[in-house]
C-alpha cells in the first residue's frame, strides 16, 4: 500500500491572497511573495537583475524568514563573485 504524499491543496474558489515585498540589494532585486492560500501557508522568493524580468534564482520555504533569508544569501553571493571577478 503506498503512502499518500502531503500536498497543499489550493481552493479553486480561493482568491488571491499573495502578499508581495521587494528587497533590492546592489544590482539584484528579490520579490518574496507570501501565499496564504494553502494550509500552512508557503512562502516564495524570486532573485532577479534589478529592472529586468530574467530569473536568477528562486525558492519556496515554509516561512516568510526563511524566504527572506534564501534570497539574501544568493544576492550575497552574486555580490561576492562579481567583487572577486572585478
């Protein structure tokens, strides 16, 4: 007998209710977006070049300080090797 996986499960009739925050730090902005839709709720982070579209990196956590923390420490990272390279 195999084990059901535990998956969020998204109501059609839902709504939104993404809550959205942006943090820029040099040339790197990260969106965190907090979706309280599912039960528990998750939390998302996207890393982008500031002002432009293309994603660098992304992640989804189980809290809005882990997601803020994930975010960071790519920024700090990106920062890091474009300090040694110049």
């Amino acid at each position: 007998m195999s084990k059901k996986p535990n998956i969020a499960i998204v109501p059609k009739n839902g709504g939104t209710t993404l809550v959205k925050r942006t943090l820029t730090l040099g040339n790197h902005s990260a969106e965190l977006y907090a979706d309280s839709r599912t039960n528990p709720p998750l939390y998302h982070y996207i890393v982008t070049h500031k002002d432009s579209a293309d994603i660098i990196a992304w992640g989804q956590t189980s809290s809005a300080a882990e997601a803020e923390r994930g975010a960071l420490d790519f920024i700090h990272g990106l920062n890091g090797q474009v300090s040694k390279a110049g």
